[in-house]
C-alpha cells in the first residue's frame, strides 16, 4: 500500500512540474516528506556515482569539502576537526561560530566533524542519531557514539592515517583537557595534532554570517541581588586563598553574571562576547566590543565614585586585546594565573607557561548556580508569567487541534506569542521543541517546513519551550494527546510522569549530587525495560543560559557537584518510541531545607520545591499505577498550580483561562466501582468461605 501512495505522489509532482527537472525533483520530495504516510528514514540511498535520494533536511556539502581539502593541501594536513564550539566554550553559539553546522549540515548541538582528504565522519550521541541520518548527505559518515563497533574519533584517525600525518583544528576551540588528550591518543599512533591559526573553516566561509550583538544592558540589582563589586571581592577572596594574582574569565555567562550585565549576542541567552582578567590587586580588564559597553549608564555602572580607592575600576578594552594582553602580564611573570581548567580554551591556555597555572573550576561556578533569596524570588515570578503564557497555548491547542487548525509550527509560533505578551518578557530561552507524532521520538526535534507535521487526534503532542525575562529563565516540557491514547502511551507516561513525582519529592542529605539521584526518575520505567538516552536533569540561569553548570542530573556535566541550597535544576524523564511518539515531562525545581524530625549526625536533609506551575495531561495518566503518596502528590501539586497560576490569570484579568485552570486541575481519583467491587469483595469473601465451609 505504501508503494502505491509513494508512485502517486511522485506522479503529482510529475504532473505539476514536467517542464522543471529540477523543481520535480524538489516538489517530489517534499510531498513524500509532507504526506501523513510518510516516515523518516533511517538510512540513506547513496551511490558510488550520485545521492540516489536524501531527505530535504539533508544540506549538500559537496563543494564546501572540495574548498577545505583544498586549503588542508596547500597547509600539509591530512584530517581537520571541526567541533561545535566557539572560543568561549559555549553551548549555544552564535551563527557566525557554527562551523561544524556549515560543513556537515548537522545542527545537532553535540558532535565533532573530522575531514580527511577523502572521507568525511561526524560523531554524535543518541539524541542525534536519527536527526544525524536526516541531515547528513551522502559525503558523510554518521558514527554514533557508544555503539558496539563504532569507532571513537582517535581510533579512525589512526586507520585512516599515516604515521607522521598531521591533523589540525583550531586551538580556541577545544577546551584544555580535550585538546591534550586528543593530542596524546594520536601521538600513539605517531599521528600529530598541529594548531590551525587562522581556522581554516572560516577562510573557505565568504557567506558567513556577520555578529549579532547590537547592544549590552545593566542588569539591575533588583534582580540580581547582589552588586557586581560584592562578587568581585569573592572572587578576590578565592584568589587569596589560592595565591594566585589573576584570574582569567572565559565563560560568557559567568562573565554576565559577574559584572551584571546582559547582552545579546547569542539567540536565546543574554550575553556578550568577551573575556575579563582579574588581578588581585589593580584595575579589572573586561575586552569586548567597546562600541556596546562606552554607555554612560554602563561606565557609571562599572567605575563608580571611588573604585580607585577600592580597587573596583573597569579598563574596557576591545575584544581581540585579550591575548595579547594575558601574554604580556605573564611575560617575565612569577606569579600565578588563575585559568580555569573546564572552560579555557587552548589558545588562551597555551598564552601562559603552564608552571605559573593554577588550574581549577572558576570560582563563580557554584556562586552563580547558588541563587541567593532574590535570585530564586525572582526566578518563582518568572515561571508564573510562563505559566499562564502556556496554560494560555494548552488551552488553544484543546479547542483549535481537533478542527485540523494546528501544526508544529503555527503552534510553537502562537506560544510565543503569548509569551511576548507576558510583562518583562525577553524573548525565548531556546528554540521551541514543538513536536507531533513521529516527530516527538527525535529528543531535541526542531521543526522546519520540511518535517513540519499538522497536530491531530490521532497523535501524541510535546512541546519543550521556554522564555527569558529579566526576572529569570524557564523550560518546561508537557506532553499531550487530543485524542484517545493507546493503553501503552498512558503506561509509559504514567511511568515517566511517576519519576518525576519520586524525585521531587526526594529527601537527601547534603552531601549527595544530581547523578546520586537519577535512579529515582527512571526506576519505574527500567521495572518493564523501558529508557531514555538523555540526562534527567540540567541547571538552569537566572536570565542566562537555559543550560547551567555545576547542577545536573545524571549524565548532565557538573552532575557530580553536590547539590545546594539555591541550586535550580530540571527534572525531565521521559520515554521515546521511534516513528511513533515522544514523552518527556520537565520540571524546574530548586533545591530547599527539607523539614525532618531527625538530624543524624546534625545534617542537613535537602528535597525540591518545583517552581514550574503548569498542570500535566490528567487523560493520559493511569491512577491504578501510582501509589497514593504519588497520587496526593500528583493533587496538591495541581492544587498549587490552580492558586498560584489562577490568581495571576485573575490580575492579568483572564478569567476564562482561570475556569480552564479549575478543569485542569480538579483532583485526579481512582475508579470509584473497581473501589466499590473490591470492598464488596472484602466483606463478602468471609461469608463466602464460611458456606464453602458448611456446604
């Protein structure tokens, strides 16, 4: 049957098209991609002479390879790696820095592009493997990380190399650890890593997009609690403690919060392109673009009446002094640079001899991710604005889904709109995951007009979003079925929806971190062999990155950081289906005193306090499953949700989202008659048994 649907659109497309070979081939294609049969493949048709077939997701490279083998040539180098970084580390990262994006076609935020001068590879994890098939054309070879017999990056660079051969990259974009181990696995198979200076990804890229930042704000202190100069001497203080004189900072989100500053120089996340030294004793350098930060407002703000004297002054210097700069103070120098060891790139660290290093974590790592009271207050408003925001969008979908008005993105579109309308509002904290169907298996699914699919009552909906105000970051996740789902749908999100209610409601002592309690989300779904290939949980910016570190859950980074007071982290299981359906449910939790009657060992027992308040799909969740902590849980938490989330709508003046809210969340109660039946069953069973007797 799928054979016949394939040859009659293709005959449509023929029929519409015959005069344009090209535009028959382009219609083709997007009709068998668009038609409600059809499902992703989950391989390529290539030949050894042409690409018999790719999706249109898929981006030819053919003639961007042909350009880097060129230059590869003209420098002597036989491979070139090409991650997904800038040279600040960063997650996310801005157009004009994805060069792994523009030579592979992946957009995927995790994996490594390595070129030989006749093969091409990129390696990714298992969030990516499905998008890696329908992105990568046929010049490429997808090598799905951890997979039995899969290759690791170093292992086929030594097949497809010769001794003495020399790959290159870019040193600023490697972190210190990665390069000198990359460096050290190839030098065991005589293979040498050489620094590319000047990239050559950005010689061959003449389309390259321009920066974007256009402007940098005060972030006040209203919201963020604390001046800038009180963490400069925290810093101060930890720079004593470890005898150094200066410290460098590189992470442009430590860099915001540290000056209280907020940019706009990535989409989604606040921040500005720089670096900043700090010396222990003098003037502070901070290099950036200095046309955004000689405002008045921005000079006052950073140079206030007697910073000399307090030695709190700011030089603003352009962004590209900044090695130059570390170089010259440590020229002849004795005393020790502080370069944190987990977010320095190697350029900058190959700047300063490696015997005047002190090589930690930043000392604003854990007091950034620690939200002091105003932090977290500010964070808790946030989240009531997004709340009514996507009760607002939930609320839409129920009455517009089922009469076929709604697709991925009409729908992701509405919620930001929505969002845009919410006081303080400043945009969104990362591309919406707006994901229907199939869609929904490809964990951080990003829909285009190629995928895009119509939201129906046949399929399950998840909507992974979030918003930035200048209160603070959000994310959540909530999954949905406008229909009637099947009886294996409500288990699995009844069972992921189970781990949440098991790790919210954890009490631990503090000295656990997130990975001690990942257990917690998943146990449920491993009792029927069930999984999920993605971390639990994530910490998350105040007005910053939707993704912050040291919090984490699982396999998060900095998951092995124990968790505080203050922290904020997501709790997010879920369960995929591939080619059918996707579950994910994300709370933003932070971390607070848990309330015991016992102490032992006068510790102090922590637990979570969600501070997302939007209620989950009460039709998809079999009762029968949860236990009755789970269940009144699961009741109070609505219960919350309904009086925080209700009285906004009411001083936003949204009554009818209020009764929306009061349907929502009415109390979820097991089926009355099988309670009815079994009580029956109990007193009668007795009586039962004494005739047996008799009889």
């Amino acid at each position: 049957m799928e054979f016949f649907v394939l040859v009659l659109v293709i005959a449509n497309a023929l029929l519409t098209s015959a005069s344009h070979p090209k535009f028959f081939y382009e219609s083709a294609v997007k009709s068998i991609v668009t038609n409600p049969k059809y499902k992703p493949r989950a391989d390529k048709e290539c030949s050894e002479q042409t690409n018999v077939i790719l999706p249109p997701t898929a981006t030819d490279t053919t003639q961007r390879l042909v350009d880097l083998r060129k230059e590869m040539t003209t420098q002597n180098y036989s491979a070139y790696i090409v991650p997904n970084s800038d040279a600040h580390l960063s997650e996310y990262i801005a157009p004009s820095e994805k060069r792994r994006t523009w030579i592979s076609g992946f957009t995927g935020s995790a994996g490594t592009a390595v070129i030989t001068l006749s093969k091409a590879a990129l390696w990714t994890d298992g969030r990516y493997f499905i998008q890696g098939e329908q992105q990568l054309d046929c010049n490429w070879i997808l090598m799905k990380s951890g997979e039995t017999g899969v290759p690791t990056m170093e292992e086929w660079l030594a097949q497809e190399l010769n001794t003495g051969d020399h790959v290159a990259a870019s040193p600023f974009l490697f972190s210190i650890e990665f390069w000198q181990d990359l460096e050290q696995n190839l030098a065991t198979n005589q293979v040498l890593l050489t620094q590319s200076i000047p990239d050559l990804i950005d010689i061959i890229w003449v389309d390259r997009p321009p920066p974007l930042g256009t402007s940098v704000i005060v972030f006040p202190d209203q919201y963020a609690g604390k001046p800038w100069t009180e963490k400069l001497n925290d810093a101060r203080i930890e720079m004593e403690k470890n005898h150094v004189e200066y410290l460098l900072l590189t992470i442009l989100d430590e860099i915001a919060w540290f000056f209280n500053l907020r940019g706009n120089d990535i989409p989604y996340t606040p921040v500005f392109t720089s670096y900043a030294i700090v010396p222990k004793t003098s003037d502070v350098f901070l290099f950036a673009d200095t046309t955004l930060l000689h405002t008045t407002e921005i000079k006052s703000h950073l140079n206030e009446p007697g910073c000399a004297a307090k030695m709190t002054c700011v030089q603003i210097l352009p962004y590209g002094d900044a090695r130059p700069t570390l170089v010259g103070l440590a020229d002849g120098a004795s005393s020790k640079f502080w370069l944190a060891a987990d977010g320095t790139n190697y350029g900058m660290y190959s700047a300063v001899n490696a015997t005047l290093q002190f090589s930690d974590y930043s000392p604003l790592k854990v007091p950034k991710a620690t939200k002091n009271p105003t932090e977290v207050a500010a964070m808790r408003q946030a989240h009531l604005y997004d709340a009514v925001a996507l009760c607002e969008y939930i609320k839409w979908l129920e009455v517009n889904v089922p009469l076929g008005n709604v697709d991925e993105l009409t729908g992701e579109d509405h919620l930001k709109e929505l969002r845009l309308t919410q006081p303080a509002s400043q945009g969104l904290s990362f591309g919406s995951i707006s994901a229907s169907g199939p869609n929904g298996a490809i964990i951080h699914y990003g829909s285009t007009e190629e995928t895009n699919r119509n939201l129906t009552t046949d399929e399950m909906y998840l909507i992974d979003s979030g918003g930035q105000y200048l209160e603070g970051t959000t994310d959540v996740t909530r999954t949905m079925h406008f229909g009637t789902p099947t009886t294996f749908e409500k288990e699995a999100f009844t069972r992921a929806l189970m781990g949440v209610i098991d790790l919210e409601s954890a009490i631990f002592p503090y000295t656990k971190n997130g990975n001690d309690l990942d257990i917690l989300a998943r146990r449920h779904l491993y009792n029927v062999g069930l999984e999920y290939r993605h971390g639990t949980g994530h910490g998350v910016g105040q007005y910053l990155s939707i993704h912050e570190y040291p919090p984490g859950i699982n396999n998060a980074a900095g998951g092995e950081f124990p968790l505080q007071i203050g922290m904020i982290t997501s709790i997010e299981p879920g369960y995929y289906e591939k080619d059918s359906f996707g579950i994910r449910h994300e709370n933003l939790n932070v971390v607070v005193m848990a309330d015991t009657p016992y102490q032992f060992g006068g510790y102090e027992f922590y637990t979570f306090d969600p501070i997302t308040l939007v209620p989950f799909q009460k039709k998809m969740i079999d009762v029968s499953m949860l236990s009755d902590t789970q269940l009144k849980y699961f009741n109070d938490y609505h219960a919350t949700v309904l009086k925080r989330v209700g009285d906004e709508a009411v001083n936003q003046n949204k009554q009818d989202l209020k009764a929306w809210l009061e349907k929502a969340t009415t109390p979820l109660e097991r089926n009355r008659s099988m309670t009815n039946r079994s009580s029956s069953v109990s007193v009668f069973s007795p009586m039962l048994l004494c005739l047996f007797m008799l009889k």
